[in-house]
C-alpha cells in the first residue's frame, strides 16, 4: 500500500502547484477583461478545494480508512481522481516550467527524487497551508485597484513576466474549469462517503470531528452538514426536548394529500406560500409518534443545508383533525413559488405534449438522485418511498424547468437506519411498483438500503426506457392475462428482463448494468458493511456517468 500512497502524494502535490499557478493565471488577466472574474473564481475554488483536501489528506496520514485493503482501494480511486486533475492541468504545465519558480522547485513532475522521497527537503503540510501565492494585477502593468489592498492573497515574488498572453486564453481557461469541476466533484463525492460512513468517526460527535478535520476544510470538502446528519441519526437523544422546529402557525392545504403540495402558512398574520408533505399518525402511542416526528424534523432540517438535494425545511406542526404530521419546506432560491412538476408527471405525458429530457438531462437526473439516496445511506439514514413521484422539478423565474436540480421528498416513511423497523404496509399498488419484494405482502424484512436501491433501479429504468414502471407492468399484465397474478417476485424479474433488452440500445451497457444490480440486490456486501457505500459509488454511481457511453 505504501507504493499506492506515495502515488497519491505525488499527484496531489503536482495537481495543488498546477491548480495554483492556473488560478495565478486566470486572476492575472481578470483585470483587462472584467467579465472573466466569474472564471477566476472558479479557478480559485477548484484551488482551495486541493488545498482543503491536501490539508486533511495530511492531517490523517492518508489512512481514511482503518481496514487496510479498504484504505488501499480508496487510495487507488483519489490517485485516480487526482490523475484526472492532473490531466485537466496538463496543457499548463509546460509554461509553468518554464515561467514559475515555485512550481519547478516543488514539483514531482519535474523533480524526480520527490517521487521517492516525498518529505524530501519539504513539509508538505507547509506546502498547503501556504495561501500567499496569488498574482495581483502589478504583475502586468496596470497599478493595483483599491479592492485589491485588503485581499487575502498576496503577490508572488517568484513569477515575473509578462501573462499578457493569458487573455488569449479564455476557451482553454474555461475548458480546464469545466474538466477540474468535473473531478473534483468526483473527489468530494468520495470524501463525502468515505468520512461519513466511516467507524473510525463513529463515536465522535460532529462537532469534534470537525475540530478534528478542521472546521474550514470540513465545509469546503462538503461532509460538514453530512456529519451533523449522521450525528442525529446516530443519537437521537441529542435532540431530546428540542421543540424548535414545532410550528404554531396555521397552515392551509388540500385535504388527503399523499405528495408535496403548496400550502399557505399564517404565522401572527402573516401569510406565505409554503410547501406542506405530510405524515400519517400510526397505531403507535402519541410521545412515540412524536419522537419519530421530531428526529426526521431534525434530520430534514440539517439536510437542507446540504447538497442531500433536499428542500430547506421550516418546521412540522400536527394537525388532529386530520390525523397527520404536516411537514413544511420552503421554495429553492430564484424559483418561481409554484407547484413544482414530478418526474413521474413528466415521464407520463404525452409525446405529444411533453418532449421530456434530453438524453445528457436524463443521465444528469440520474446520477444526481443517485448520489443523494446513497449520501444519505452513508449518513445512516434510509428514505423508504424512493420513486419518480418524489423526485420533483422547480420552474426559473422565467418560467422554464430547472432540470439541474432535482429535489427529493416524500419522506414520511423516512427514518434513521438505527431506528427499528415499524412493519407497517399499506395496499397502495403505486407504491407497491417501487418497494421491493421483501417488503410487501406484508413486509418479510426490516427496510435496510438494499430495499432503497431497488426503488432507485426502478426510476432508472423509468429514466432509461422513459416509461413509467406502471406502463412497464401493465405491458406483462395484457400479456399473460387480466386477471393472472403476477407476484412480486415475477415482476422483478420481468423488470430486470426489460433492463436487460433496452437499456444497452438506450443508455449504454454501463447504465443498464448499475440498474440490474439496483433491482437484484446482488452487491456482494451487506449494507451493515464499512465498504457498502463505497462498493455502490463504484458498481452504480460511477456506471451512470455518460462518458461510459463512449467505448
């Protein structure tokens, strides 16, 4: 493993000095050409995110993991990620060379013996936590702006000559945004993933952890609100005699609804639009119903703050006279507030009326539901009514549909992984389309993740063959007969088959793979297993990525 570490080390050092002398680069032209600053800043990010990564990737000697074949296969995908990185870079290498004198005095690239001697006359704790590298605008001709006097970076000393030529070169910059993004979301995916899901954080509470991690690294590597995630699901005594998300207002909303719906929220007079889904009371007493109620309440409010693709939650308040728990969201930023459109409304349309996504959309909206169901398995938390119901689209301000941003909803069957199973079952056959077979007739097993990622298959494959799983069955039912049962197991099976036949024509080999292994269940690992969301990132995440369909 030693070989495989010091791999990494050299790509992370390579790709740090890189990202910075890019982002010299961009920052450098961003005063002759002022509508390059939204570049810059985006250079500068993907910067301070290596930095971040390489400050915790030191603080813990490299050993995210404790088991040490898991922590091998974790090193082996950041050394493949940062050689993407690396790559994204490579076109400015040669010119860093010849023009930076920090990047040729620290660069394994160029400095062989680093490669083997990776402490070698360098700390390279030092190395990230130095910030005072960035060009001012001194380093061209014009005098410094006044904005510039109280920035954080300082000029560089070691890079003198003329970057003149950097303002011819605004399509490559932003080709090298858009490569460096790419991977480096790849990387906070795994970070994410690895650190929340893993036992050696287990006994810490979020906030020593972040002291551990370092509060700043924590929030720009994304696991921050993922830790404090976990942290409630975990121990849900935290939350004991915590009623501040418990509303007073007086909320408006059609009766016997089972989806998010727009709702209107009086609170002392004042009245908005809201966004209501709701909870039905079980058989259990009231003060048990109520802890249930209010650990979701913390857990949706913690996730609002995240990349969980989750709406910013308000608060839940009960309302006997419908026997249900109403839990209110808020609209997303700059969007209109109005009902938003389900995936499964738009997948149900007429061709005619509805044109649907793209191809890149449906990969998009794929992968992106994808990543937020298993963030949340990592953070021990199940959703349980995973479907193209739940999966919702918010219209722009200019009324067109943000496909970008997916959100999920329909959580009332939600809860925390460490909670016992209610073994309750309704006989909603829409819902039945979705749940796997061990939960239905009634349930045969307690709710676990392997049962979230059979309804995840079954969106893919909506997706893929964009037809509804109601129309996919009913293809069977008209087939064999009206009035033949066709039992949960059977139909399984036909959907796997029908994964098996189109999604290779429609979606490549790749994405029809990651489905069938959704609706089989067959991972190899338990999902009570340190490597669980590690095995679903590589064998479902990473087959859903359109690059795949390039061979």
């Amino acid at each position: 493993m030693a070989e495989i570490a010091l791999g990494a080390v050299t790509l992370l050092r390579e790709v740090f000095l890189l990202s910075k002398f890019v982002a010299q680069t961009a920052r450098s032209a961003s005063r002759h050409q002022t509508e390059r600053e939204a570049l810059q800043a985006e250079l500068d990010y993907e910067h301070l995110y290596i930095r971040s990564f390489g400050l915790l990737f030191f603080r813990v000697n490299g050993q995210f993991v404790e088991h040490d074949g898991l922590n091998r296969e974790w090193l082996e995908k950041v050394a493949w990620i940062l050689d993407g990185l690396r790559l994204a870079f490579a076109d400015y290498a040669k010119l860093a060379g010849e023009k930076d004198d920090e990047y040729r005095q620290k660069s394994p690239f160029l400095n062989t013996a680093l490669q083997t001697q990776p402490d070698s006359g360098l700390q390279l704790s030092d190395l990230f936590s130095n910030t005072g590298t960035f060009i001012s605008t001194q380093a061209i001709t014009s005098p410094q702006h006044p904005e510039d006097q109280d920035h954080k970076y300082r000029p560089s000393p070691s890079v003198a000559f003329d970057w003149k030529w950097a303002l011819f070169e605004k399509k490559k910059l932003g080709q090298i945004v858009d490569s460096s993004r790419k991977w480096t979301h790849k990387l906070k995916e795994l970070v994410q993933l690895t650190m929340v899901a893993n036992p050696r954080f287990g006994t810490l509470s979020s906030t020593r952890l972040l002291q551990e991690t370092g509060a700043e690294e924590a929030r720009i590597l994304g696991v921050s609100t993922h830790l404090r995630v976990r942290e409630v699901n975990l121990d849900p005594l935290s939350i004991e005699g915590d009623n501040s998300l418990s509303l007073d207002a007086r909320l408006d909303f059609p009766a016997h609804t089972t989806t998010l719906c727009l709702a209107q929220m009086n609170d002392d007079g004042a009245t908005c639009d809201v966004l209501v889904e709701t909870k039905e009371m079980s058989t259990k007493s009231r003060p048990e119903e109520e802890r249930r109620v209010k650990q979701l309440a913390a857990l949706l409010s913690v996730a609002g703050d995240s990349d969980l693709s989750t709406l910013s939650f308000k608060g839940y308040k009960f309302e006997p006279s419908r026997g249900t728990f109403a839990f209110v969201f808020d609209f997303p930023p700059d969007r209109l507030r109005s009902a938003p459109t389900s995936l499964h409304d738009i997948i149900s349309r007429p061709r005619s009326v509805w044109s649907g996504l793209t191809l890149s959309q449906r990969f998009y909206v794929a992968q992106s539901i994808s990543k937020s169901l298993v963030s949340m398995h990592a953070a021990k938390w199940v959703h349980k009514s995973f479907r193209s119901h739940s999966i919702v689209f918010f219209k722009r301000l200019d009324s067109t549909v943000d496909y970008r941003s997916p959100y999920l909803t329909n959580f009332e069957y939600s809860r925390a992984t460490s909670s016992i199973t209610q073994w309750t079952s309704d006989e909603d056959d829409e819902k039945n389309l979705y749940r796997h077979p061990d939960r239905q007739l009634p349930p045969q097993k307690s709710f676990n993740q392997i049962h979230d990622l059979y309804a995840l298959g079954m969106v893919l494959l909506e997706l893929g063959t964009w037809s509804t799983i109601a129309k996919i069955k009913n293809s069977l039912q008209e087939r064999v007969g009206k009035d033949t049962f066709l039992n949960p197991e059977t139909l399984a099976d036909y959907y796997a088959d029908v994964a098996e036949r189109e999604l290779p024509h429609h979606m490549g080999p790749a994405y029809a793979e990651a489905v069938l292994l959704c609706i089989r269940g067959n991972f190899g690992f338990s999902p009570n297993d340190q490597e669980f969301p590690l095995r679903v990132y590589d064998l479902v995440i990473k087959q859903l990525d359109p690059s795949n369909l390039v061979e």
